[in-house]
C-alpha cells in the first residue's frame, strides 16, 4: 500500500523541472516546460495546417478549420454580441490551449493546468477581458455606473464579483484537472494494465473537454453581462 | 485526528452536487421524453449545468486535499 500512498503524494506536488543557472538559479516548474513543449507543437500544426489555403477550391483541411473558426465567431457573436470581434480570437486560443494541455493528460505528459498557477493566471486573463472590455467600450463613467445596474443595491455584489468570479473559473479548473490527474495516478498505481485506458476516456478527454467549455463560456457570458445594455 | 475531522468535512459538500445534479438530470429526461426533437438543445443545458454545479464540490475536495497535505 506504499505504492499507493507514494503515488498519492507525488501526484500533487508541482515539481521543478530544471533550474537556469542565470542569476542566481531560476527554477523552472515542469508545468511551464510542458506549456513550452505544446505551444511548440500547436505552432507547429497551425503552420501546417494554414500554410496552403485558398479562396476558391478549398480543401478538406481548411474546410474542417472554417468550420471550426466560424463555429467560435457565432458562439461569440450569440454571448457578447456587437463587439464580438474584439474576443473571438483570444477565446478561440484560451479553448485550443485549455483543450490540449487537459487531454496531454491522456497522453503521458502532467497536464500543465494541473498547477494552480497556471489555472490562476488564466482566471487573471479573464478578468482583465471583461472589466478591460467594460471600460473601453463603455467609457470610465458608464464602467463605473455598470455596477450600479440592474438595481443600485446591488452594486457590492457586482464589486465583489470582480474577485469571485476569477477565483471560482480559478479553482473549478484546477480542481477538476487535479482531480482527474489523482484518480488516474492511483488507478495506475494499483490496475496498471488495462483499466487506466478505459477509466482515462472519462476522466482526461471527457472531463478536460467539458472544463474547457465551461471555462470559454463563462468567460464569454461574464463579458456579455458586461457590455449588454438592458 | 482533527485533519480526519477537517478532511471528512470538507469532502461531505459532495452530497450536495449529487442530489442536485442527480435531480437536473431527472429534470433534463423527462423534458427529452416531452420534445424529442429539443434534446440535443437539453442535453447541452444539462452538461453546462452539471460542471457548473459539480465546482462546488470541486472546491470541497480542494480544500480536503489541502487539509491532509499542508503542514
């Protein structure tokens, strides 16, 4: 039963990964060098898949990616409404890094949002989209009278969204990624021959998949809340 | 023994999850088997809600997590 109590106490640390000997020793956490190794390989199929494309005969690859980017614009259209091109991209990018850092899980890698840090500045991203969003296109005073509404006593409560919010995107992530990443660590731990495949198709793709969409439309109905006038 | 305590408790905001999605999702079937052609629609509604009201008892388990493991 070593086995399992091991397994359950190094599955939750965050480990470092290497230290660069540059000023006194940086120490880098394994989940930023894993961060580094998917946005080298995102990058690489984005210049894969977008090297060739063309107006008029497209073909199955770049139809696939029309879909893909025109399925984004009108979620984003249908929850932040007329300044939804300002957001479509960075919520299309935060769902295609929130998807394959949950499902590198599935493939051997620790899942970079297993750290809440990682978990925690994304939340801090998010924030900064939909209060960033409210006062730019709603002016200084019509940002601050955004609190105020729909019923002026409810102005604390709006106030103190700007911290719940993000600490609740924050923590639903990470404790769902954490969870997962636990369950499967232990189940490898006991059952190490078939059992972690099929147990590892709910608990990395379906869960990892799931968390991403709540966390983009979220994010995209918090910002809708704040730009709508009604 | 107060960590035991501490984690117990802490693990016990799971009931609430459970009965409530347990109840969403007797809510969401019925409607399928009212409007058969609105299910997709449901079924996207249900599993928002679902991960929506499983955080609560993702937070549970954090704080439990916490409680066992930091000195």
């Amino acid at each position: 039963m070593s086995n399992v109590q091991e397994a359950m106490n190094s599955s939750i640390q965050n480990k470092t990964a290497f230290t660069i000997p540059l000023l006194g020793g940086i120490p880098v956490a394994e989940s930023v060098l894993v961060t580094w190794i998917l946005m080298a390989i995102i990058m690489a199929a984005v210049w894969l898949l977008a090297r060739k494309l063309k107006p008029d005969h497209p073909g199955r690859g770049q139809s696939l990616l029309e879909m893909g980017v025109g399925f984004i614009n009108s979620f984003t259209k249908d929850n932040i409404g007329p300044h939804w091109r300002s957001f479509a991209p960075w919520l299309g990018t935060v769902a295609v890094y929130i998807t394959i850092a949950n499902l590198s899980g599935a493939v051997g890698f620790t899942p970079p949002t297993k750290d809440i840090s990682v978990t925690a500045a994304l939340a801090l991203t998010s924030v900064f989209l939909i209060y960033g969003g409210m006062f730019r296109f709603r002016g200084l005073r019509g940002g601050f009278h955004k609190f105020a509404e729909p019923v002026p006593l409810l102005a604390p409560i709006n106030v103190m969204e700007i911290a719940i919010r993000p600490v609740s995107l924050c923590m639903r992530l990470f404790g769902n990624v954490l969870g997962s990443f636990v369950v499967m660590e232990l189940l490898r731990a006991v059952l190490p021959v078939v059992v972690p495949v099929v147990f590892s198709l709910y608990f990395d793709v379906f869960d990892g998949i799931i968390q991403t969409i709540v966390f983009v439309f979220l994010t995209a109905l918090f910002t809708g809340d704040a730009l709508q006038d009604e | 023994m107060s960590i035991v305590i501490g984690a117990a408790a802490a693990v016990f905001t799971g009931v609430g999850a459970g009965i409530s999605i347990g109840m969403a999702t007797g809510k969401a079937t019925e409607a399928i088997a009212r409007q058969p052609e609105a299910a997709s629609q449901i079924r996207s509604s249900l599993l928002l809600g679902c991960a929506l009201a499983e955080a609560t008892a993702i937070y549970g388990f954090v704080i439990g997590l916490v409680i066992i493991f930091v000195q």
